[in-house]
C-alpha cells in the first residue's frame, strides 16, 4: 500500500490576483502497487495518507496552476 503526504502551497511566481493553491502530493511508493491503472502509485483505494509538518506554504517557481489550468495537485514521487 502506498502512503502520500500533500503538501498545500502557494507558488511566488503565480500570476493571480488572490495567488492559487495548488497540492503538492509526494508519493511513498511501494514493492507492489494496487490498481495503478497508467500510473506509478496506488489507486486511492489503495494509498494512505500520512501526516505530515512543513514550514511556510509560499514556494518557489512558477504556478502549475496558471500554467496548465485547472490544475490543483501536482503528483510528485519519493522512494521510501
């Protein structure tokens, strides 16, 4: 089972009036993931959120968001 943690932030470089929030979600892959379908992750199914503590929610770089709209959550990968 594959866990995640989601990281909310809101990028500097984001060219909106009221800055958009865009989800950062860091998979913790696992040996065998269910249900990947064409991802690398377990379907939500079969993932568990984790808790997770971070500092400031202003990040640097340009907006996901305002580049490819409606983006909202950006799927990252770590290895556990």
């Amino acid at each position: 089972m594959c866990q995640y943690f989601d990281i909310p932030v809101k990028p500097v470089d984001c060219a909106a009036a009221d800055k958009h929030l865009v989800t950062f979600r860091w998979y913790i892959l696992c040996q065998s993931p269910r249900g990947v379908g064409t991802s690398r992750h377990c379907s939500v199914e079969h993932a568990r959120a984790v808790s997770a503590l971070f500092g400031s929610s202003r990040t640097e770089g340009a907006c996901p968001a305002c580049a490819n709209p409606p983006t909202t959550v950006v799927i990252k990968y770590v290895n556990g």
